[in-house]
C-alpha cells in the first residue's frame, strides 16, 4: 500500500516537498499511461548569430532550393550536427 500524498499550501511547499521525497512511495508508476500532448510547443529562445555572408547566402540558396525558410534549415542542420557529435561524444 502507498503512502497518501500530503496537501500542500503552495507549489514552494510542493516543491519542497518532491525535492526530498521518493516518488515511488506515493505513486504506483505500473499503472502510469504514457501521454502525448500534439499541441505543446517546445521552448525557444532567441539568439543572436553572426555567419559570414558567404555563408548566409548559400544557407539561404540551399532553403530556397527545399522550399523553406533558411532559418528553420538552419535549426535542422543544428539539430542534426548535435545529434551526431553527442552520439560519438
């Protein structure tokens, strides 16, 4: 039998709480559902990125020729560099 989860004041005292305790004294994660949300966004942050213009002008060629905006060819190639590096990493 699990343990009843207290009531809490306030997300602090919750937080509080959570930092310290074992979630599997209170919670039968065997009966958890995995859930998908399809609206949720990822966060994002803006930043600022200086390239040659040699470089900005074929990044925006290549976008051009796929039929989408550079910047988000851009965030692509970022992703996938990143992929990449962190599984030989």
């Amino acid at each position: 039998m699990k343990k009843q989860i207290p009531k809490f004041k306030n997300e602090d005292e919750e937080r509080e709480f959570w930092s310290k305790a074992d979630s599997t004294d209170y919670v039968d994660w065997s009966k958890g559902k995995r859930v998908v949300f399809p609206n949720l966004k990822p966060s994002v942050k803006t930043i600022s990125l200086r390239l040659p213009e040699s470089l900005l002008e074929e990044l925006k060629m290549l976008a051009n020729k796929k039929d989408v905006p550079y910047q988000s060819l851009l965030k692509v190639y970022l992703a996938e560099k990143v992929g990449e590096e962190l599984k030989t990493a």
